[in-house]
C-alpha cells in the first residue's frame, strides 16, 4: 500500500533528515511505499545492499539507500541507516490517522477531570474523576480511563483501552487496542475454610515515557507499590506483565510470553515469544531469552538462554538435538548391555521398562 | 439447554435439509437440543452409531440419524452427516440473536460512512471516515470502526471488537468479542542511540468471507502490504497473528497459538492449541500441527509435527517416551562404564557430572 | 502507596477482626500500605516471623503481626495470620472504588432489562434485553450486557467487560477488565466441500458466586449445556476456558493457561502459568499442575505433574536434569560402542546418526 503525504519537495525530506539529494531535489513527493509498491511520486527505501538487486524494479521516483547502492534511474537521498530515515520520513510526514480534534459529543468527562486543549477525545471516551490528560495526546474511540489517573503529552491511545485507577503514562505512550493496564494482580490468600481470598493490591502501575504496549496486553497493578515499565520499552501483544514487575529501558518483550511477579528486566533485555518467567527472578541487561523459554532462575546480563527449565543457548541446543536421537541411543545402550551379559536378549525387556514407555505413547493425545 | 425456533413441521425442517421424514411429518417442532435435554417438541441429533444407546432415554419428539440408526419412537430425519445438517437446521431456524434493528441513537457515525439500510449498529459503536457496512452486517455494542474499513455483507460483529483503519472484511466473517484486527505490527529499529524505533506499519489486514474469529485475538497490519486471511479459515480465542502473515483457505488455527511475522499457512492446516511458528516459514497445506508445537522451519505438505524444536510426529512421539525413560538410562549407562572399568565404581562419579545436575534438580521452581 | 480510609480508632479495627489491641488503642488509622510506606498513621502487616527484622523501620503507626513477633514501638494487633485479617482491613475499611452511585445517562437499556435500584450502571454501559443486574453490582464504563443476561450481587463488572447471551453471574463476582464471557465454542464440521463449518453453540456459561477472573480472559459458551465455574474460583489474565469445561470450587488457574473443551477440574486443584490441556480430561481435586505442563491425559486427585507430555513432578525434574546432560551421555554411550568394537574409531560415526544431528542443530532459529 501506498500511504500519502501533504505533497513535498526531495530537498525538503532531505532537510528533515539532514542528508542531501542526487537527482532531483524539486521531485514532488506524495506517498511512501515498499519498493514494489512505489510509483513515480512516491518515496521508497533499500535496506542494504542485498536488496540491491530490487532497486531495477521499482518505480519509485526517489529512495533512500545506502552510500554504495546503485539507485538506477531514481532520485536518492543516501543515509547511512536507510531504514531508521525512512521510518522517521513516515512518521514526520504521513502522521498516523487522527480522529477529529477536540472533545467529542459523546465522550464523558468526570468534572474535575483536566484536559488539555490540544488532546482529542473521540466518540465514547470515559475519563474519570481527578484523571488528566496531557497536551496533543489521542484517546481513540471507547477508551475508558478510571479515576486518578495521569496521561502525558503526544500519547495515542487506541480502542479499548482500560487504564484502571492510579495508573500514569509517561509522554509519547503508545497503547494499541484492548490493553488493560492496572488490573488487579493475581495474589490469594487460604483462608480459614481453606479457599482462596483475594490479596488486596493498592499499588498502581507507572508506564515510562515512549514505551510502546501492543493488542489485548495486560499489566497488573502492584500489590502495595508499583508495576513499573520503563522508558521506551517495547511490549507485543497478548503479553502478560503481572503485579510489581519492573521492565528496564528499552527491552522488548515479544508477543504471549508472561513475567509473572515481580519479575525484574534489564534495559536492552529481549524475551522472545510465549516465553515465561516464575516469579521473583531477574533478566539481566541485554540479556536474550529464546521463545518458548519457561525460565526457573536468574538469567546473566548478556547471556542467551532457551528452554524450560532454561539452559545456555548452545548447551539447550546440542540437548535438543541430543533428544532426537534419544530414541536411537536407547537402543545402542540395550545392544551394550546384551554384549555385556547385562540384558537378556532381545524382546527380553524387562516388565517395568515396558511399562514406562506407556507414559510416554499415550503423548499424542496432547 | 434449548434454543427456541418459530415453530415449525418436521416435513419442512426435511424439506429445507432435502431429506425425508420416518414417522409423523406433521410434528411441530418449536426447539433444538442435545439429546438429553430435548422435549416432544424438540428436535435432537446422533452423531454416530456409537452414540445409539443414548436414543433409548432421549424424550425428543424428532432426531436426525444416519440411515442404520434405530430412532426408537421418535420421528426421524435420516442423512448422512447428523451433524451437519442438526448444525444447518440451527442456523436457518433457530438465526443468532440479533440487536435491535436499525441504528442505534447512541452510535456515532462519521458524516461520510456509508452504512446499509439494512445493517445493524448498535449502542456505542463507532464508524470512522470513509467506512463503509454492507447489507444486513450485525455490529453489536461498543464496536470501534475506525476510518475507511470496508465491511461486507452478512457479517456479525461482536462487542468490543476494534478494526482498526484500512481493514477489509469480506461477506459471513464473524468476530467474537473483543477481536482486535489491524494493530501496528511489532517491528523495531534501533536508532542511533541503541535504542528501538517503530518501523511504520503502513500496510493493512484483509479478512476474507467466511472467515470466524475468537475472542481477544489480534491480528496485526502488515508493515507495507496486507496481513491475510483467506476464505473460510477459522481461528479460536487469544490467537496471535503478526503482520504479513498468510493464513490459507479453511485453515484451522486453535486457541493461545502465536504465529510470527510473515508466516505463512497453507489452506486446510491445522495448528493446534498454544502452538507457535518463528517467523518467515511456511506451513503446508493439510499440515498438522500439534498442541505447544513451536516451529522453527517449515513443515512440509500433508505432515504432522510435534515438539518445539518441531520433530515429525513418530519421531517425536518416541523421543518423548524415551525421555521419560531418560534417568533410568543413564544409570545403566554408569553401570555398563564401570563393568568395562570407563568407571569408578558406585558413589565415585565425577565432579563435573554432579554440578550439570544441579541445573535441572531447581527446575521445580518454574 | 497508601490507600486512604476514613479515619478509625485502632480499637475498632482490633474488634471488626475479633482482635485485641497492644499499645495506643486510640490512635487513629487512615491508611493503610506496606511496611516500607506506611506512615505514623496508618495500619501495615508483618507476614511471619521471616519478616521480623523488617518491623525496626517501619514508620507505621500500626502492625498486625503474629503473636511471637516483637512489634517494636508500633501498636499492634496480633493475629494468626496477619495477611489474612490485614486482607480484611483493606476489604472493610478501604473499599475499592466506586463510579458514581446510579444509572448514567449515556447507559443504554433494554426496556425490560431490571437493574436494581442500588447498583451502579456506569457511562456507555449497554445492557441488553431480558436481562437483570442485582443489587449493589457496579458495572465499570463501557461495559456490554448481551441479552437474557444475569447478573446477581455486589458483583464488580470492570470496564469492556463483555457478557454474551444467556450468561449467568452469580453473587460478589469479580471480573476484570476485557474478560469475555460466551463466547461461541470453537467447534466445526467438515462440509461436503472439506471446509469447517461451525457447529452451533446454543449451551451457556455460568459463573458462581465468588469468582474473579483476570483481565482479558475468555470463557466460552457450551454447546449445548453448560461451561461452568464453580464457587470461589480464580482465574488470573489471559487464560482460555474452552466450550464445557468445568472448574471446580476454589480451584486456581494462572495466566495465559489454556483449558480445551470439556475439562473437568476439581475443586481446590491449582493449574500454574502457561499450562494446557486436552481436551475431554480430568484434573482432579487437589492437583497441582506445573507451569507450561500440557496434559494429555487425566491427573489424579492431590498429584503434581510438570512437563509435556505430563510426568509426576519428581520423575520430570530427573528428566529434566538428565535431559540437560545427554549430550555428554551420547559420547559416554559412544565411546562404550568403541570399547566393545561395536562402533569404529572416532570420527567414523555413520551419516545416518549425523543426518539425525542436523534437524536439531537449526533449532535456533525457533
């Protein structure tokens, strides 16, 4: 697809991004497009140089590539991070869809509620007493915001959105739709009949700034003190971020994994998807957690663990590989014995063998 | 329990199947039912002949049966897929609930969408700029439809369901609550200062006709192209599907399972529950994919696979029962080592041995 | 954080629990928080005897703590389980937030629906035909009420909150934000054409009286009869309660697990994070299933299992740890082959074990 622009000048792009032009610096650009997609008034980007080879189909009229890609018959912004440009041409230029400005009809704002002049609030949007809502920040249709809760400048909320009482946005938060932020944490007590009774969790969940949170996620309030993610961390969908966790600068958190509490992330932390945490463990910085880990306890700053329970990336991996050829092995281990008058011979197994294998056939009812 | 229809003949419920009555053609039918909770004026199915005991207590007034099935005293339908037709009966007879006609005072409409006379908006939805909702689509409560959505005809939309701008739904899709479709796909830069920028998401989401979708799930837009499903593909509960995936024709993809960026699923696939696949790989067409599997490569036409890493399903099944089988061997295997004296003897194994178990012995703690 | 209450002599907390009073039994209580937070005015809690040394700084004014614990200069209340009757304190005296008292005027309401004069119907609730909200139940903004929906009392409905059709709620339930109740099941016929075709669910979902479900959690309707979730218990975010289950009585299952249609758990059992079952299976009272387990087959009362396929937890952690050391177990196995001149000299191990190799080297990319 190709999204549009306000019509602008090469020269002009590349002032923004502080490149200069070869070709023609008047070319008027009105779109930004994949290379494929791109026609003659449309801006599109090279990622590296073994993209190169695409470049001779695209029927872009400008790109941005890197110093030494041949850009054909196109005009040509050269940046040393194609990518990084053209994603910031995108979001200077094609700002995101924004819904009518100002207060909608049909939003409900409790009376001590403030917001900012410059915020939108669309159709249906439901702001609750003492809540405020910073400078140029987007509340998309059918949000609802509790009481007491603070929202900062430049953030977009989108559909759905549930921020509980007491939570705080930093500036330039992205919620995607259906995330629920503040929910009560998953805390229980036995009581004196022996079933479960709830935990009480005062404490709230404080978002940081340029953090970006994606579809249907939901992160827990605090029992007493705070769910905190930090600055421009980056959260998928479906994830599930439980009470008093803390989530460093600028770790990514892929989509269906779940920290469980108080599960502390480093900054520059990445936890691969449908990933999990048990409670009250670190992920150390830049740490890397492989999808699908079930992770048990601490893991090294910088180290790559995967599996579950976890193991050192290279150690998980000779393990795996290792486990299919089990099966083989068990049979060569049988051969040793026979040739060592351990084991009768063959079809000799013993009862209680026979009958730990059952477990296992039974599997493929899973 | 029993869903009430506009009461109806037994020869005319045949009539609409093409099939033919044994017993009282003129039996009104006012009900469907499981077996066990059908009255006389209610109308049951048996799967299968191994479900024929059941029709000795059933108190149905009809049953639809395969032809060898003894229908006791009730009136019966005789065909060749009970089910099928007890699910066509429910469907045209006994049609889902429908909100109120019309358009809802409470929705809001954007003066420039182009609603059908004849759909259904109810209370609190949403229709952004330049969207559009084909003849007699049902949008239940609370539904956010954000600028230029196209939606087919016949659709229901459930509450709480979010399409976000661009999406395309064909004709019969039916969303559950709380669908979040069109989501910006997770795709990251690191800027210069290491740390990650949105890579834009200017593509959008098509769901084709017939398409079904579960509660809480989310299908992300593509970064410049279309994330897709096809025709008749039908997804479960809290299923994630990231931006540029595929999903093909009647493919089936059960509830928690994670598909990552450009996956791409041939038509009539399975992929059961809390499965996951890396990204950029294919699965075949009529693949099975079995529960928790997490792909890491493709998975050939017409196979079935289990595990994460996936193995094919005989493989895996037998390296699952060998495994549980594991402890055991290692044992012999120390036994064998010390009868060729590899080994010291019982109480003497070795240092590094014990501290590797030591890994796994906390694994409790996950 | 604090959370505030209405100022209260100590005197009358010790009495609303049963307790005695050690100190100031005029001090006024108006808050009450952790024991790093709590200020001279407020009431905090020491856990057990563990957290004994925490008491010398605390500022609070007030402790609830066991007997054999010095509470150093605070007053206190002693209690045989501290979390417990400081759990009530918050309960009784710090009730959780209410949106205004009544019935909104953006509330949509079916003419015949029947809302108790005492409960809460916030803004952009919609509530649907035939359908009864109980006394003092709140329903957060922007929550959906299909028709024929009940609802009983002092059940707290958080906002986008969607109630299907024929749902029933039983008293004090709790449901957190996001959560879906009935869905339709997951269940399809192969057409004559191949293609699934939905199999209708005409059942529904009932919801007993002290349950609380986590944010954003699916639990759908039967197909015929029921889906049941019995007396007090708890399921935490993002968990899938497929068509029929039944959960039993104060049984606890933990985010972002997964429970296939048909599922009988019994009551007082706990299913940790992560986990998933088959489908038509028995978990049974008292089980305690292990974080990303994925059952297979039934597991009996007051058992622990882990893993997937299931083991008993102790002969899982011995897989596990031997899992862990296989790969040096394969070489252990192969010099033993070499040892008995079953295998040749290194580096002559035959293509086929190295072609098996391959499949696990690549796991990495999972």
């Amino acid at each position: 697809m190709v999204r549009s622009l306000k019509p602008v000048r090469l020269l002009e792009i590349a002032a923004e991004l502080g490149r200069e032009v070869e070709g023609d610096p008047g070319l008027l650009i009105c779109g930004v497009a994949a290379l494929e997609q791109a026609g003659p008034s449309d801006i599109a980007f090279v990622r590296s140089a073994e993209h190169s080879h695409r470049v001779a189909d695209t029927r872009a009229g400008a790109l941005i590539l890197l110093p030494d890609v041949d850009p054909g018959s196109c005009s040509a912004i050269r940046s040393p991070n194609p990518a990084l440009d053209f994603a910031r041409v995108v979001e200077r230029l094609a700002p995101c869809l924004r819904p009518p400005a100002g207060l909608h009809s049909s939003a409900e704002l409790a009376e001590d509620a403030e917001v900012d002049a410059s915020a939108v609030l669309s159709a249906c949007v439901v702001i609750g007493a003492g809540s405020r809502v910073g400078p140029r920040s987007v509340l998309h249709p059918n949000v609802t915001v509790y009481p007491n809760v603070e929202i900062g400048s430049d953030c977009v909320i989108h559909s759905g959105v549930v921020l509980r009482e007491d939570t705080v946005l930093g500036d330039r938060v992205v919620l995607q739709p259906g995330v629920i932020i503040g929910g009560d944490g998953f805390g229980y007590l036995a009581d004196e009949q022996g079933l479960p009774r709830r935990m009480p969790h005062i404490g709230r969940v404080v978002i940081e700034d340029d953090v970006e949170i994606g579809a249907n996620t939901t992160v827990d309030r605090a029992t007493f003190d705070e769910t905190r993610i930090r600055r421009a961390a980056k959260i998928d969908n479906l994830v599930q971020i439980a009470h008093n966790c803390d989530i460093g600068e600028g770790a990514i958190v892929v989509a269906q994994s779940g920290l469980s509490g108080s599960t502390w992330v480093g900054s520059g932390a990445i936890i691969m998807a449908q990933a999990g945490s048990a409670g009250h463990l670190r992920v150390g910085e830049r740490a890397f957690v492989g999808a699908r880990a079930g992770l048990h306890k601490d893991v090294a700053p910088g180290s790559r663990v995967w599996g579950a329970p976890q193991l050192e990336a290279r150690r998980w991996h000779k393990a795996m590989a290792a486990l299919a050829r089990l099966p083989d092995a068990l049979r060569r281990l049988r051969a040793v014995e026979r040739e060592l008058g351990l084991r009768r011979a063959r079809g000799a197994a013993s009862t209680e063998t026979a009958a730990r294998t059952n477990d296992g056939a039974r599997a493929d009812r899973t």
